[in-house]
C-alpha cells in the first residue's frame, strides 16, 4: 500500500465539457483541495473539442492519474464518451445546465451507459460527492488518504454530535 500521495503530480483529474460547469464541478477540486489530494482541471468538449476528449483520455494514465471526474449537462456525452477512451474509472457529475431539462437528460445520458463501459454517477450537481468518491477509490491503496478520509468522516460525525447538543440545550431554535 503506498504511503503518500505524489504531491506534484494530479491524482485525479476534474474535466467539464464547458465553462459554465465550472460553478458545479468546482465542489470536487474544494474537497480535494481539504483532503489534500493533487488533481488538475481542464475544460473538454465531447463536442467541441472531440479530439482534446480523445487524447486527454488515452493519455490520463500515462500522466498518472488514477480516477478522472467529469461533469456535463445537456446531452452529457462526456463522462461516457471518455470511459469508453481509458481504463481508469470515471466518475460522472450530472450538471443542471441552461440545455438541461431540469437535469433529467444529464442524469439518464450518464446512468445509463450500455454493459462493458461503466461510468459511476453522482446525483445532479454532486461534484464533491465525485471527489469524496475519487478520494476512496484512491484510499483503497493509499494509507495516507485512507486515513485522511476517516479523519474527514470523523470531523462530519462530530459536527453533527455538536448540533444534536445544541438542540438538546436550546441553543438552536425550530422556525
């Protein structure tokens, strides 16, 4: 099991096929960034920029990373489109976007990939769930983020703890 993570060079990479995914798929690289997890992010295009896609998913291995996130709306081509390019495992983050029926057309376009191309979905927006998914597909066999993890899982325990005795004490009001 390795020990620490590389910190120069990107675990994980975060892709969007556009700008405007940036607001949504930004919650992955923030808790990536508390976990202290090396990513990068890139805009892709599965339309667009079908040969960006292409090569940026044949040669994510190569460039060490061990899980890629990507988030789309609309027609959501590309978390699958990228899974059927590389072996590593793809997370994809369903985006509610201005082409988007309310998010429905996202979520099915990435949920329902045929059998031999598997693409993990979040729900709609979930970027930080696709980095907290990342994170434990990394701990698997790294010590360091494994731990790091349970720490974060403890710290998300106890703040609730302290909720339930504020409510207990009155602290915090119903509305």
């Amino acid at each position: 099991m390795s020990q620490s993570p590389d910190t120069n060079t990107p675990q994980i990479g975060i892709i969007m096929g556009s700008q405007s995914d940036l607001k949504v798929m930004s919650g992955a690289a923030d808790i990536l960034e508390q976990l202290g997890i090396p990513f990068e992010v890139t805009i892709v295009s599965a339309h667009r920029t079908p040969h960006r896609m292409l090569e940026y998913a044949e040669g994510a291995r190569k460039k060490g990373l061990k899980v890629i996130i990507a988030g789309a709306g609309g027609a959501a081509h590309l978390p699958g489109m990228v899974a059927a390019l590389t072996t590593l495992p793809v997370i994809g983050v369903p985006v509610k976007s201005s082409n988007s029926i309310d998010g429905w057309d996202s979520i099915l376009s990435i949920l329902q990939m045929p059998s031999g191309v598997p693409v993990a979905t979040v729900a709609l927006n979930g970027a930080t769930n696709a980095g907290l998914l990342a994170a434990q597909i990394l701990g698997t066999t790294n010590a360091v983020v494994a731990d790091t993890l349970e720490k974060h899982r403890t710290t998300q325990r106890d703040k609730v703890m302290r909720s339930v005795e504020q409510l207990r004490r009155g602290d915090i009001e119903m509305d």
